[in-house]
C-alpha cells in the first residue's frame, strides 16, 4: 500500500511539472504567412480558455529569443482578443523575401512549427 502511495505521488508530481512547463503545441496550433520580408505568425489556442495563458506567457521577447538565428529584424505582438488569438510580425525573417532568398523555405511556412516547438 506505501508503494502504491509513492507511485500516485510522483505521477502527480509529473503531471505538475508538465503543468508548469508545456511546448506550444499542446494548447495552440499556428498559421504562417509572409510580405516581402516580413513573416506573421499566428498564435490560436484549440481552447478559448487557454487564450490568457497564452497572452501572460508568449511575449514578442520569448518569441525573438525562440527563433533566434533565424528572425533577425523586431518582432511585434499584437492581441487580438475578439477571436483569441495572437499575431506575430516579424521583420528580417525570411532571408530578403521570397523572390530573393535562397533559403529551403522562402515563405516561412515552416516556421509556424518552430513557434509551436517553444516551451513556455
């Protein structure tokens, strides 16, 4: 019966920590888009609920400091709680633009997924 007591402690202990520190991809799923060299980044919880953690916990700095080395120009956040999401504009993203980078992904596409990667 103590065995069976430790065990529950750390399942639930494990479930704390995951509480604490989750990726992205476990609460949101994002959109990408692009102009030039300009990448935006949407951010939708699957919960509407989940709208707040996301606005406290998903700053324009943590996202700069997440797609460093890859997003080299200002990032700008914008809320747009009327349909709960977040949009991410950021410029110097997409090695020159479309027409001119030699990038793999000259849209940015992939991107959207880095965001998710991002543990908050």
């Amino acid at each position: 019966m103590i065995h069976f007591q430790n065990v529950r402690k750390k399942i639930s202990i494990v479930n704390f920590v995951r509480l604490l520190a989750m990726k992205l991809y476990d609460i949101a799923h994002s959109r990408a888009g692009d102009k030039g060299n300009t990448l935006t980044l949407s951010l939708i919880p699957y919960e509407e609920a989940d709208y707040d953690l996301l606005c406290a916990r998903v700053t324009a700095e943590k996202v700069k400091n997440h797609l460093k080395g890859i997003v080299s120009g200002e990032i700008i956040r914008y809320e747009l709680p009327n349909i709960s999401s977040l949009l991410f504009v950021c410029h110097d993203a997409l090695s020159g633009g479309v027409t001119t980078s030699l990038a793999m992904d000259t849209h940015g596409k992939t991107l959207s997924y880095a965001l998710l990667e991002m543990e908050i």
